[in-house]
C-alpha cells in the first residue's frame, strides 16, 4: 500500500513536470556525469584474524579500505527542467550507476592450519530523480538548490565469495557466484551548485549532490557454486539455487516443494552517497523567452 501511495505521488510529479514543459520556453536539458562517494557507510569487513591451536583464539582485525556503501562509483546521466519563473522549477532527472566494487578479505592461521576468504560485492542501478529547483541570480552565474526524491529501479547486486582452508578438522575450498536484482526503493536526493552560462542558451553546471537510498532486492540466483572443484550447480535444486524476498513467509518442514525458489526475509542495501556532478545545461528558447 504504501509503495501505491508512493508511485502514484511520483506520477502526479511527473504529469505536472512534463504539462509545464509543453510551454518550451522555459524549458532545459542537462548531460553529465559524476562519481559519488560512500555515504554513511555500513558495511565494514576485517583482516588479520589469527587462530591458535583451537584451545584459544586471538583476533587483529581492521576495517578493509573501501568498504561503505555500493552507492560509491561513477553515475551518468540527465535531466528535463522547466523554470516557472527567474527562480523556481520543478526537473526530472535520470541516472545510471556504476557501482564500485567493495572487497572484503579475511584470514586466519594457527598450528593446526590456515584459512583464507575473500568476498566482493558490486551494484548497479536505474535512479529517476524527479525534483524542484530554486535558483538565485539573473546573470551568466547561476547558484541553485536542488532537492527532491530519488527512485532506484532495475537494480542488480553481484556478490563473489571464495573460501580455502588447510586445518585438519575443516579442509578444501568452495566458491560462488550470487546475483540479487528486481525491487524499487525510494529515496531522497538533493544538490547545491551553479549554472555557468556561456550565452543565452548554453552552459554548464557544477554541483555537490547527496543521494539517500537503501534498495531490496526481489530475488536472488547462484550463477557460479564450485565446492572442491566441482560444480555443484547441476546437481542442485531449484529451491537451492534460487531465493525469494519477502516481508513474512512460513516454513514447513519437511519442504518437499524443490521445484520452487526458496524463501528468505527481505534484505537490504546501501546504496547512499555524496558526490559531485558536472555537465552541459541548455537552455531551450534562451534566457529572455525563459524569464517570460
């Protein structure tokens, strides 16, 4: 119900944006691009565990450089405005991400042995950003206020994970490949920044930008499951190779249904961000038919 409310108030944003742009005169379209960098970030991951003769354990960890949010990485996009007047407008913009990737690593040793793991994460995802723009200024420098929701759709989250261990009571290897995709999320999305205008109808933009977004996926898929060498994944079962999201679910036991994705609780992502952005902006009719 709420995800209806939602969408049906972006639709309601949508139609006024694209009604106002019929009159093109105070109409514009930006392209760019722009990299954001981990926001809040909640995902962390430690290094340099050690093991001691399984009587007692000692554990040196630290925080694995580059772990935050999959929101980090390089984004290009646009956006179509329309400026009611010198100082306010409302814009639709649209977006892609390419996430970087997040790496975590861990190990341990012991007189009994050792271990090593190593598992990665990397997001992509489609952001609709439809917003209202406040500008100050009437001349070839323009400061502006962007602020607005964020809509994430068709997203994807490929996540690796290899493991190896030479300790007598848990030798071998395993391996896998996991695809997490589908499910929209909501957000906030805001901007600070300036419109350089070389004439009447062209320039370019510079701003600072913040994205707040969480995303949950619908279902996920092994694509890769290799343990000790041999893949596993002709072997394995529908229910075993394939998961569903869901809010609530009922587990019975013995589950003879084996045919179907398997059922987990909802999970979900991190996908905020800072960062800037820089592009072209132009201004459709030029700048006197705008202030019209």
């Amino acid at each position: 119900m709420k995800t209806k409310i939602k969408l049906q108030l972006v639709a309601v944003i949508i139609t006024v944006l694209f009604t106002a742009q019929v009159r093109s005169q105070g109409m514009y379209i930006n392209a760019g691009a722009g990299y954001g960098f981990s926001a809040a970030p909640t995902m962390t991951a430690y290094d340099n565990n050690s093991y001691d003769n399984g009587s007692s354990s000692t554990y040196n960890g630290k925080m694995v450089k580059g772990c935050g949010t999959l929101g980090k990485g390089f984004q290009v996009g646009g956006a179509f405005g329309y400026m009611f007047n010198e100082n306010i407008g409302a814009e639709l913009g649209i977006g892609y991400l390419f996430g970087s990737k997040i790496t975590s690593k861990s190990r341990s040793s012991g007189t009994d042995g050792s271990s090593n793991s190593e598992g990665t994460l990397v997001g992509k995802i489609l952001r609709l950003t439809p917003a209202i723009k406040i500008t100050a200024g009437n001349g070839k420098v323009k400061p502006y206020l962007r602020t607005g929701l964020i809509i994430g759709m068709a997203g994807k989250l490929k996540e690796t994970y290899a493991y190896s261990s030479s300790y007598d009571w848990f030798g071998g290897s395993y391996e896998y490949e996991t695809e997490y995709s589908g499910g929209i999320s909501f957000g906030f999305a805001g901007g600070i920044g300036a419109d350089f205008m070389f004439n009447e109808s062209i320039g370019i933009f510079t701003e600072v930008s913040i994205n707040t977004q969480s995303w949950a996926p619908k279902k996920s898929k092994y694509t890769k499951y290799i343990d000790d060498g041999v893949d596993q994944l002709p072997s394995m079962t529908t229910s075993e190779i394939e998961t569903e999201y869901v809010d609530s679910y009922t587990y019975t036991y013995p589950n003879n249904d084996t045919s179907s994705p398997g059922q987990e609780l909802k999970i979900w992502a991190p996908f905020s961000s800072v960062g800037f952005n820089v592009g072209v902006h132009l201004t459709l009719g030029g700048e006197k038919q705008s202030k019209e």
